[in-house]
C-alpha cells in the first residue's frame, strides 16, 4: 500500500458532518501515535506475524489521510523500538525487511511526497541501523526536507532514554568546544537538543492495544500533552477512534493551556534568575566593587541574557550543521558505492 493516497478516499456524508464538527472547536495541530497491537492482531487471525506488520502500515497510510483531513499537520509514529532488537532474530529481520521495502517504496513516491508537500523525518540512534536502510532513509529525509505543509515523523530504532542521553552528549560537548558555558544549559537548550527539535511538542498523544504506557516514547515532549489510551489492537484502528481521541483533547483543551502557560511563566522567571544570579557572580569573580546602582545592574543583566541568546544560536547551528553533515555523509558513501 502507498504511503499517500494518490487521490482522496471519499468520505461518508456522516464522515464529513463529524470532522466538520470537531474542526469547530481547537484540533491538534500534532498527534503522537503508538501503534501497537501488530502482533496481538496476527495471533488473533491466525497470520503471520510479518502480515500483521504489514496491516499495521497499511492503518498508517490510512490514519495519514484521516490526519490531514482533519488539519493534524504533524504526526509522530513509534515504528521501531530499540528495546525490539532484542525480539527473536527472525522478527527482526522480519521488520527490518519490512523498513527496507517500505522506505524504497517512499522513495518511488516522489510525485506524491511532493504533490501531498510532505517532509519526512526519522528520528532516533540511526547509527544502529544496518546501512543500506540507513542510505535509504538518508535519501527519504534529504528529498523531503524542505516541504512544509506536513510533517511525519518515524522514530526508528528510537526511545526516550537514549535520546536524551545523546541530548546530554551534545551539551557536554558544546561545553567541552566552549559553544556554550554550563550556565547556558536549561530546559529550553535540553529540548532543542532532542530528535525532535524541530517540532513542537505533540498535542496528543494516542496509544493503542489497550496498554496504559508510553513504552519510553517521547517522555520528554509529552509532559503536557493529552494522553488517549485506546482498547483496539492497531490495524484495527479507525476513523471513530481518532474522532474520540480528538474530542477527547478537546475536552481537555484549556487545563492543558493553562498548565503549559504556567510552566512557561515559571520557565522565563527561573531563567531571569539564573541570568541575574551569574551576573552578581562574574562581577564578584572579577573583584570589582559589587555595589553598582540598580540601573547599571540591570543593564549588566540585559547583556548577559543577549550574549547567552548569542552562543546558543552559534551552537545550535553547529547542531543543525552536524545533523546535515550525517545525512550527507550516507548520501556520499552509497554513490561513491554506486560509481564503483
């Protein structure tokens, strides 16, 4: 099944009377989906359990067209756990085989990536990946990287630990090269550390097979995101389902505002406490007298605060220029492969 339909499936009248609904009140801009159950699914009809990965894809090129349907721009799957590499060796290679072909069918999408304006993004430690799906995925992410009106994201070989532990990486090492000071680093500077630093948070958050966990999927990003919790088994998912899970972040829509503004305003505050705090401290490292006026002091504040913006955007773009240089250097190995 493609990864896009090639043309819109038609929608039942009362298909079209819900999502004109829900599309009344405030929809998520971006859904996180965990999308389990493939295995149960398989058992459960006496299949393989390849064939119950494969209706697992096929609900997500669906749940895609539902997506976009309903305004969701962005959508955040958790395809490939790296707790699953330690799954049989034969399931594995099962899934691994199934990344493969799916990926090089993305790549035989072209037109319908770039009709649907689609940026693919995988995320997660893709140096575990073996290289021919790395050099596919590379190609994937490369030629949809500048495409804008959707966002879908594939966390492979992804989970929140080790994101953040490479997260932790990049810090200490912009420390260590003297990017940034230990001072600069904060929860905003964590965060745009992440895989997923170039995307917002998720909005909701929809798990299904009736688990009530996050597996170690996006811990970080949801701590202030509806969570749904659904009872069917994925490729037993449907349009219903997502209605419910949308209705549901509705209901929920101004407590989830209301905690994310307090957290920002409590965020802001602690940082113009850490900039005044490192102020007093250089002034009083540097023994020059410390009883300035308040004006002057706040001042010394300000310019703090501007040289602090200063070297996290230098390091941001060296991370941005790392995270390119990744990319290009798989794209480089499979054509020098190639030409030989």
């Amino acid at each position: 099944m493609s990864w896009f339909p090639e043309k819109k499936t038609s929608k039942s009248w009362i298909h079209q009377m819900c999502t004109k609904i829900l599309k009344t009140g405030p929809v998520p801009k971006h859904v996180a989906i965990i999308m389990d159950g493939n295995r149960r699914f398989a058992k459960k009809n006496s299949m393989e359990r390849a064939e119950g990965h494969l209706k697992g894809f096929d609900k997500l090129a669906e749940t895609l067209e539902w997506c976009l349907d309903l305004g969701i721009t962005e959508v955040t799957v958790y395809a490939f756990s790296i707790e699953n590499f330690k799954r049989s060796k034969e399931e594995v290679g099962c899934l691994m085989e199934i990344a493969r072909q799916k990926f090089a069918r993305l790549m035989q999408e072209r037109e319908l990536i770039q009709k649907h304006e689609v940026c693919v993004r995988v995320l997660g430690n893709l140096s575990l990946l073996p290289p021919d799906i790395q050099q596919v995925v590379a190609e994937a992410v490369d030629f949809s990287k500048n495409n804008t009106r959707a966002i879908l994201n594939v966390c492979f070989a992804y989970t929140s630990r080790d994101e953040i532990c490479a997260g932790m990486r990049e810090l200490a090492e912009g420390v260590s090269n003297g990017l940034i000071r230990t001072s600069d680093i904060s929860e905003d500077l964590l965060d745009n550390c992440l895989y997923t630093r170039k995307s917002k948070d998720p909005d909701l958050l929809i798990r299904t097979s009736g688990e009530v966990r996050l597996s170690d999927f996006l811990l970080w990003q949801t701590a202030y995101s509806c969570l749904a919790f659904v009872s069917v088994l994925w490729p037993e998912f449907s349009i219903w389902h997502l209605y419910s899970g949308v209705l549901h972040y509705q209901k929920n829509y101004q407590a989830l505002q209301d905690a994310k503004e307090k957290n920002d305003s409590e965020k802001e505050r602690r940082q113009r406490e850490s900039d005044y705090e490192n102020v007093l401290k250089e002034i009083k490292q540097s023994g020059v007298d410390s009883n300035e006026d308040i004006v002057s002091l706040q001042h010394r504040v300000q310019q703090y605060a501007k040289d602090r913006e200063t070297r996290i955007r230098r390091f941001l773009l060296h991370l941005d220029h790392k995270h390119e240089l990744f990319f290009e250097n798989i794209l480089h190995q499979n054509q020098t492969l190639t030409a030989k």
